[in-house]
C-alpha cells in the first residue's frame, strides 16, 4: 500500500476521532442531564466507527511499513502492531479491552452495559486520539 491510499483512509478516520471527541466533552458536561441518554448513544456508536477505522487504518499501515499481516481483524492488527512497536504494551492492552467493549455493544440495547461502556469511552478515546496523531501518514 503506498503512502497515498493511507491518507484517504486517515482523513476519514481524523473525522470520526473529532466526532467521537465531540460526543466525549459533552456526555462530560454537567449540566447536561436530560439528553444523557442520546449523548450516550450518540458517544457509543461514534465510538463503534472511530474503533473500526483505527484497526483498518492500523492494519494498512502495517502493510505500508512492510509487516505482514496474516489475519485481518482488529485484536490481530493491534497484536502485530504491538509486536512491530508501533503501539505500546499499554495501548495494546487498552485496545484489546476497547474491542471487546465495543463487542459487547452490539448485544447491549441502551443497558446497564451500555452506561458502563460509555464511561469506559473516554480512557479509550485517549489513547485512540494519540495513536492517530503520530501515525498520521504525513509523518511517515
């Protein structure tokens, strides 16, 4: 993969990480009560996206910086990109919980689960936003 299909797939995910931040300061604002539950939703599902493109984007820029890839899903991607040190011990460690939350979303319809989840977003979000920002494609 060249340099030039990463950037088309990392404008898209830069969009989603904004989206998802946005959902994250605001499910964080107290004096937003009433709309909790949307915000909630709404931080959940920008989560879903913004998780999916990171471990497709991942696993483009392995194949970019020459690593094989033998199985194409996101606990495998972010294992070999742990494996590559392009992810630390700690981001792959929060990643492989990231997945499974976001997982366990698809089973959970506006739960107990899901109001759990949503507070988990936010320590996810961190660790997201900073490995997208130093594996931005113009930095390579």
């Amino acid at each position: 993969m060249e340099k030039k299909s990463l950037s088309l797939r990392y404008n898209p995910l830069k969009r989603a990480l904004k989206k998802l931040e946005s959902s994250v300061k605001r499910s964080q604002d107290p004096r937003i009560v009433d709309e909790f539950n949307e915000i909630q939703d709404s931080k959940i599902q920008r989560f879903e996206y913004t998780l999916d493109g990171l471990w497709k984007y991942v696993g483009d820029y392995l194949v970019c910086q020459g690593v094989t890839v033998r199985q194409y899903n996101p606990k495998d991607i972010f294992r070999a990109a742990y494996i590559s040190k392009i992810i630390g011990e700690h981001e792959f460690a929060v990643l492989l919980n990231a997945v499974d939350s976001r997982n366990r979303t698809s089973h959970d319809y506006g739960g107990d689960l899901s109001k759990i989840i949503a507070k988990e977003i936010d320590t996810y979000y961190v660790i997201i936003s900073s490995i997208i920002e130093r594996l931005d494609p113009d930095k390579i």
